[in-house]
C-alpha cells in the first residue's frame, strides 16, 4: 500500500495505525510516500517479482503516481482515497471511508457495484477525465458534438463527447460485453 501522509485529508494517529495494521494483516507492505521515494522503480521491482495488486492510499496526485507503471500491465489498482477532493474514488463509487475502501480491495466487494477486477467503463474514465481536467485548468473539456450513438441518455455522455472531442476517445461501439458497467 503506498500511503502519502501529505495527503489533503489529515487522518488521525489512531485511524492511521489502524488502517496500516489492517492493511498490513492483509498482507500488504505499507511505503509512506515521500520526495526521497522514487515509486515508479519501486513499483517496478514489485512487478518484476510478480505481484499484482497495488494500493494507492492518497489523493488523485498519489493515485497517478502509483498507476502510471502499472500502465499496459496486468497489474490491479486499489483505492484508499485519503486525498483533497478524491474525483477517481468518487467516479468510480469506491468507499470513502479508507477502512470501507480496503474492505472493497481486499474482499473484491461491498454491495456488488464494484470489484478491483472490473473494467472501468467509458462513463466512469471520462467523468474522471473531464474532472481532472477541470481541476487543473479551471476548465473542464465541452463539445455540442454527439460522438457515439451508443451512450445517447447516459448520465455521461456530456463528458463521453467532451473527451472525444479533445481526441482523447475515439468513436468505438460499446457492447454488452464490453465492460460489466456499461458505456
């Protein structure tokens, strides 16, 4: 679990301790995220041994720290969103109660909506996009262009043309079988 304790949210000593041991009883190696950290070639190394699973225990910052390696892997991300505004979490319908959120990663599930082990869907990635977007520039991605004819009356399909129109999606046809979340 890669914790950045400068995360936006101040946990508690305790509730701090608490999620450590937990997630340490769950068998996950706890690195404190720092400037002396180099994560990209930790994360690597771990790869290289084989494992799989990688929780990101911070904010939207430290989730793009730990998945940028794990880009074009096999590798599954877990969320602990301990951070300022928590848009990836949020998205995504991951727990924002850090002991729920490693609940989800360690058992797959809470309610049935979500499992580290499930695609992310068009909808989901492109509201996260448009919201990360928005958050750095002031100005999220918009477009009066209707991209797909897949998603018409999807609650995101604003933010789905938005990020075509930005050349970030292309016009590919969702299926039923192409994500347990839909479009």
């Amino acid at each position: 679990m890669f914790f950045n304790p400068s995360s936006g949210v101040k946990i508690a000593p305790s509730e701090l301790s608490a999620l450590e041991q937990s997630a340490s009883d769950a068998g996950f190696e706890v690195v404190h995220v720092t400037r002396d950290i180099d994560c990209l070639s930790l994360i690597r190394d771990r790869l290289r041994e084989g494992r799989r699973l990688f929780v990101a225990a911070g904010g939207d910052g430290t989730i793009n720290t730990v998945i940028q390696p794990l880009i074009h892997t096999e590798a599954i991300l877990g969320v602990i969103p301990v951070g300022t505004y928590n848009h990836f979490a949020k998205d995504l319908g991951i727990p924002l109660a850090s002991r729920d959120a490693l609940e989800v990663i360690i058992s797959g599930h809470t309610d049935g909506t979500f499992g580290p082990t499930e695609d992310v869907s068009r909808a989901q990635m492109a509201k996260f996009i448009n919201n990360g977007e928005k958050f750095l520039t002031g100005t999220a991605y918009s477009t009066t262009n209707d991209y797909f004819t897949d998603d018409d009356g999807n609650t995101h399909e604003a933010n789905i043309n938005a990020i075509a129109s930005a050349g970030i999606a292309s016009a590919a046809r969702w299926t039923s079988t192409s994500s347990v979340n839909g479009p």
